[in-house]
C-alpha cells in the first residue's frame, strides 16, 4: 500500500518540491551548508543537537510519533521540513511558533486524526494527506496562508462547505486523498479556485465514490486509482460530469487504471464532445474482454491522446477490433508506448495525425506500408520496435509528404541493399537511426533533404567516400561507433555540429577544421587517441578554436597511448616539431654535426692535438719497455749525467757558461748535435738520450718557449718515464719568461713553472759561484757508477 501511494505522489511532489527548493532555497549559495537529511534512521523522536542554523530538515521515514515545540523552537532559520512516514497521531500547529520562515511542510503518510491550529503565514507547500483524518482538516486560520500553493488533504468523508474558510485563496494544487472514503450517500464539496486538483482513490476498490465536486477555473484534473467493469462504468462518467462542465479544464490524466475495454470506450466517447485538448492515460490495464464498440467520431476538441504502459490481460482478441479506435481518431496528436500493440492500421484519408508516437511497442517492418493516407503526418516515433530493414522504413514514408521527424532508434534495423536504391520521401529533415546494427553502407541510404542526422551506437567503421553528398546535413551525431577517422565534409558541405565521441579515432587529421570551416561545433572525446608526431597538429588547431566549439575540452580529450602518455589530457601534450619533422631533424643533426667536426678541428689546429696525440704514442711505447725494468736496471743504463735541452738561440751561453763549467766537475754532458744517433727520429734520440741521462737540464727562456722541439723534450722529460717517483728535471731561467708568452698550447711548461723551483742565471758575476753550486749540488749519483757504465759499453 505505502509503495503505491509514493508512486501516486511522486509526480506532483517534484514540480512542487523542486520550484519551492530551487525558487527559494537555492537563491542563498551557501544554503547547502544548513541542510541536515536525517531520514530512514530509525528514529523515534527529534535530536535535540540539530545545528541551529538548519534550513532544509529532512526526518521522513523513521518513527516519530510527537513532535513538541522545544523540537523545533531553536530553528529560528527553518524553511523545509520533512516528515512524512511517520507515526505522528497529533499535531499543534503552535510547535512552529517560532519558525516564521517555514515554507514547506509536508507531514503525509502519517497518523494524524486531528489537528490544533495555529497561523503560520510564510507557508508555500502544506500536505496532510494520506493521514487518518475523518473530515478535511481545515482551519480558519488556514484563510490567512496567502502564500499557499499546495494543500494536500485526507477525507473520509466530505462535506459541501469543508472548504469554505480557503475558497478565497488561489492555490495552484490540491492533493485529496480519498482512499478511506465511505460515504453511503451521494455528497457534496465545493471548491472554488485551484489550477489543478488531484484525487486519489482506494487501488483494490471499485469505483463508487458519489460526490458531486464542483470546481471553478480547475485547468488540470488528475485521478489515481481508477478500478472499473462494465457495471459501475457509469458511476465514473457521472462523477466526471460536474468536474468537466467547466470550460478551463484542458488536461485530464488517468493513473493507474484498471478496466474493460468497453468501458474505456465509454470514457473515451463520454470525453470526446468535451472542451479537453489533452488526455493522459498512465498504467491502463485492460481485462474481461475485447469486442467490437461503437464509437462517434464527432468533432472534438482533444488535440494529443497519450496512453502508456498498457497490459493487456485478454489474450484472445481481434486485432482489428483494438487498431481501428486508435487509428480513426480525428485528433492531431497519439501516443501509445509500452505496450504489446505489435502494429497499427494506416488511418482513413480524413485523419488529421500530425504526430504519432508508437515507442517501445512490437511493430515490425510491415507498419504502414502501402499506407498513402499519412499525409499531413509532420512527426513519426517509432522507437524501440521490431523494425529490421532500413530500406522497408524509407519505403514507409514514400507517401508521407508532410513527414520533417522521424525516429527509428533502438531498433534492428540493418542496411543490405548495396546499390543505394532506397526510396524515401523528400520531406525529412531530422532522422534518428541511433541504438540500431547499421553498418558503413546506411550512407547510401538516406534521405537527400535530411538536416539533423543521429547515427550514434551502431556498427560503422568509415564514411565511405563514394556516397550522395548530403548537402543539407547540419548536424551528424556518430558517437559509439567504431569510426577510425573524422568525416570529411567534402560530403557534408553544410555540417556545423559533429559528435564523433567514443569511437576508434586515434589520429584525427589535423586539417579537419580546413575542411569543415561551417563547424561550430564538434564533440570528440573518449577517443583512444595515439599521442604521436601524427596527433601534434591536430592538437594545435583545437588550441586554436574556441571553446565553446570543441565540447567536452579538455576533460575528455586523453592520450590513450604510448603507455608513457596514457592518461595525459592533450592539452598537456606537448612534442617539439624537430622531433616529428624527419627532414628538419636530418638537416638539424648534419648542421651539428658539421658544427662540431669544425669546433673540434679548430681545437685540435689551437691545441696542437695531433702533436700530443703523436707523444702520448711514443711516451706509451717508452712505458712499454720501461714498465718490467728495475730501478737497479735502469741505473745502470745510465751514460750521462745530464741531459741539456736548449734552444739554438741560447746555445752559445750552454757552450760557453753551462757545458764547460759542469764538465769541469766530470759531469757528463749529452747534447744534441753530438750524442744523436744518425738514422733515428729525433723524437726517438730525445727518448733515448732522456732515457740514459740521471738528470735533465731545461734552460728556459723566451727563445725556448718558442722552439717546438724543445717542448717535445720537456714533455717526455715531465712524464717519468723511467720510474715512478723519478725526479729528473732541473730548471734553469736563464731570461725571465712573462706568462702571456707563453703559448697556451705549453701548458706543462707552466705548471712546471709554478709546481716546482728552478734556477734563475743571475746577471751580477757576483752570485754565479752560488748558482754552480746548486747545479753541483742536484747531481748525487757517485760518478763511479756512471764511469763503469761507460767502461763497460766501451
């Protein structure tokens, strides 16, 4: 029972819930911070630790049974209160004394079987119904609620004047719940001004409730819970009489209803003739029986008959018999949709249809075929059908030549005719083919005038290009499909909305928006694009359109791969174009490449490169032969005391000052130009003459830093050759050397010059005895060793 009623309420509680909520709530942008949903918890009482900033409570579906005013005292800020399903028994409207912002209260589907008034002006929304009352609770101060829109009432019984302290107010919507009434007697209720009014009735019962009910300016009547057999068929026609008599009721709706099929035909015949535009019929059962009815189509003022949600319990039964009503109804607008119809006659040459609806019914390909009567039809929806052959539905519409809307989606439809001869009629301007299993060759068969085209959810892997151009296209919807490439408009001359989402798009072209310049539009995400050199540029034009055009950007535009990338929105995509561009990244390397050959020869020619790389192979070759020979070994290789290297402008002080002067003290001297060895390289003498030498003697000056062959023999020198742990070198400055003269590429030349001392040649005679004397003084080998050497080679 409790889930039937909320199904009968759930309509009207959300237009009002949401205009009190949206138009009065949401105004203030921190209003969610005061909401508290306290529902389904259980509880048996209201919390006495509510914030007392709370605007929105919610405390429906839980026990309580009162309500006292210290509950609701400190709420000062309260303006949605919601109790419904409950057990409240009574209630003092005085609890809410306090709450002079309370707009919306709704204490339905409770126990209420009394009330005590009290005046609270700010309410907009007030429901009582589904209570125990056995009278309409209405008090006189409810004549002062200005504001109200909605009252929701429970009777079981009804009185003429109940209403009476409100019939000055103009509410927009009466609930009345009469699911208890009983009455053994015809009654009466006025009420005077109310926009819509809506009554619900018991749903195991039989109709029977004799009420004369009179309403002024009533524009919307709405029952539920209609159960009826061809007995008291009439007592619902009757009850109907004096609320349809007014000529402001436009909208009469039927929930939940229950019937033989004769006694729908009665209501309809009873409603034809009346001022309604639009009829309504929600959960229509039908029983007993289906036979053929009369039924006068004379002029009516019904304009739309809609019926959904209809089971049918008579199994056995003439089609024809059921078709023929709907078809030959002289109305503009039919909608008949979840149920088990599985077709639908072609109507007479004098029907006025301009919109059908059949959804989610059993029609298959067969459906007004042959039909030529449909010609002032402007919108037909055959959505979620039995259909299966494209071609069959094109062939459908060749008669209906007003046809612009046509919706076949969630069908079967497929497309196997491959010489596009489809025939369709050239009227249409919207089509939506979506949620079907059409491959790449339904672009050979669609309509030539068609404007807006919904493709999405099919099997279609490319846009062939050999098809009709279908100039007129504006919008193309072929989200869910498996399009591996965007469309190219060449074909769609006039496209300006594409939505290409979700499909196999992995490198879409970059000079798609050259193509399709008309685009104002274009959603495209939730494709597996392929973050390459190929999707760089393509990303750069969406950089340069504006947003509005590119939807979903950039939430739904991610790399799908390389895994590095996976994830990545593209607009955080970023590769250099030397990186794509094989021939500026040929061009590049080569350029550098070039660069450095030339840097590293200029270095080399600075340097003197070659000339090191040349000592470095003799210095090698040297420690090769030297790196197994003992210190005794080596010393008794030794010929010379003293290796001197000089530059030829220097020789006539070393033959005049330095030679005669250690040869004295039976130094033995090797010199160049008499102890080289003829034949050999010079490179190999200096090594040999190092080699056998126990020192070797630099005279350094600016002629020395000059001679490259010097430099060859301070190198080789430096480098101990020999040993480690040789100290062979000494200096002799005899001019001082400034160091910009030195050339950079000498650069042991002057590190020796700052590591180790030498010897400066004095200018004043007076100090040359101290300078001889440290000569002397670095040779400590005994001479004898070196004289037995030399007697030994001799």
């Amino acid at each position: 029972m409790t889930k039937d009623k909320e199904s009968i309420t759930g309509s009207f509680h959300f237009v009002y819930i949401a205009t009190l909520i949206v138009g009065t709530i949401v105004q203030v942008s921190d209003e969610s911070e005061f909401a508290v949903d306290m529902s389904n918890m259980k509880l048996i009482h209201v919390p006495k630790d509510l914030p007392p900033k709370t605007k929105i409570l919610d405390m429906s579906q839980n026990n309580i049974s009162e309500l006292h005013i210290s509950d609701m005292s400190y709420l000062s800020g309260l303006k949605v209160l919601r109790l419904s399903h409950n057990r409240i028994w009574c209630l003092d409207f005085s609890i809410f004394k306090f709450n002079q912002d309370l707009e919306y209260l709704d204490l339905s589907y409770n126990q209420l079987q009394n009330i005590s008034c009290h005046l609270i002006t700010s309410l907009k929304h007030l429901d009582l119904s589904f209570n125990d009352f056995d009278v309409l609770p209405i008090c006189k101060e409810f004549g002062n609620l200005t504001q109200l829109h909605f009252l929701g009432l429970s009777a079981t019984k009804l009185r003429q004047l109940d209403l009476l302290p409100i019939a000055h107010l103009h509410l927009s919507y009466i609930l009345l719940d009469l699911e208890g009434y009983y009455a053994k007697e015809t009654e009466s209720l006025q009420i005077l001004n109310t926009k819509t009014l809506h009554l619900v009735f018991h749903p195991n019962q039989l109709f029977s409730v004799q009420v004369n009910i009179s309403v002024n300016s009533l524009g919307c009547l709405q029952l539920t819970n209609i159960k009826l057999n061809n007995n008291n068929c009439e007592v619902l026609i009757k009850f109907l009489s004096g609320l349809t008599r007014g000529p402001t009721l436009l909208n009469f709706t039927l929930e939940h209803v229950k019937t033989t099929w004769k006694c729908l035909v009665g209501i309809f015949q009873f409603l034809w003739p009346k001022p309604i535009e639009y009829l309504n019929i929600y959960n229509l059962t039908i029983v007993e029986k289906i036979d053929k009815e009369d039924f006068h189509y004379s002029k009516t003022a019904l304009k739309a008959l809609k019926i959904e949600h209809v089971k049918n319990e008579v199994f056995i039964f003439s089609q024809t018999v059921l078709y023929t009503i709907f078809s030959e109804m002289n109305i503009m607008m039919l909608t008949i949709s979840d149920t088990p119809f599985i077709h639908m006659l072609c109507p007479p040459p004098s029907n006025t249809f301009k919109f059908l609806n059949f959804t989610q019914n059993v029609f298959t390909d067969s459906v007004f075929q042959n039909c030529s009567q449909l010609v002032r039809l402007e919108t037909l929806i055959l959505r979620k059908n039995k259909l299966k052959d494209l071609y069959k539905v094109g062939l459908m519409t060749k008669h209906m030549t007003s046809l612009e809307i046509l919706d076949v989606s969630g069908n079967s439809l497929e497309c196997n005719r491959h010489d596009g001869d489809c025939t369709w009629v050239g009227s249409i301007v919207v089509l939506n083919l979506s949620s079907n299993i059409l491959a790449d060759s339904v672009f050979r068969c669609l309509p030539p005038k068609v404007k807006v085209l919904d493709l999405h959810d099919n099997r279609i892997r490319s846009i062939p290009k050999s098809i009709m151009k279908l100039e007129a296209l504006q919008e193309l919807n072929v989200a869910s499909n498996s399009l591996a490439y965007l469309p190219d408009c060449d074909t769609f001359s006039s496209l300006s909305v594409l939505i290409v989402d979700s499909n196999s798009i992995s490198n879409p072209s970059a000079d798609f928006f050259q193509s399709c310049q008309k685009i104002r539009s274009i959603r495209a995400g939730n494709n597996p694009f392929q973050c390459t050199c190929e999707l760089r540029e393509f990303v750069q034009s969406l950089g340069q359109v504006s947003s509005e055009v590119v939807e979903g950007w950039p939430d739904s535009y991610k790399c799908d791969s390389p895994e590095n990338y996976k994830g990545t929105p593209l607009k955080d995509f970023h590769i250099s174009q030397l990186s794509c561009n094989t021939t500026l990244l040929l061009v590049t390397i080569g350029v550098t490449v070039l660069v450095l050959a030339v840097t590293v020869t200029a270095l080399c020619i600075y340097f003197d490169l070659p000339w090191y790389l040349r000592m470095v192979c003799q210095w090698t070759q040297t420690r090769h032969r030297a790196r197994n020979v003992s210190l005794e070994e080596l010393q008794r290789t030794l010929q010379f005391h003293a290796f001197i290297s000089y530059s030829e402008h220097d020789s006539a002080w070393v033959k005049n000052e330095l030679v005669p002067c250690l040869e004295k003290e039976d130094i033995r001297i090797c010199l160049h130009e008499r102890n080289f060895v003829p034949g050999k390289s010079i490179v190999e003498n200096i090594i040999n003459c190092i080699e056998r030498s126990y020192k070797s003697i630099f005279v350094l000056s600016p002629n020395f830093v000059q001679s490259e062959w010097c430099h060859y023999e301070l190198y080789f020198a430096h480098h101990n050759l020999f040993h480690e742990g040789s100290n062979n070198l000494i200096l002799i400055l005899l001019e001082p050397i400034p160091q910009k003269c030195i050339p950079s590429k000498y650069h042991k030349l002057k590190a020796l010059m700052t590591q180790r001392t030498y010897l400066e040649w004095p200018k004043e005679k007076s100090k040359h005895g101290l300078f001889w004397a440290n000569i002397r003084a670095a040779f400590n080998m005994k001479l004898e060793l070196i004289a037995e050497n030399n007697d030994a080679e001799t």
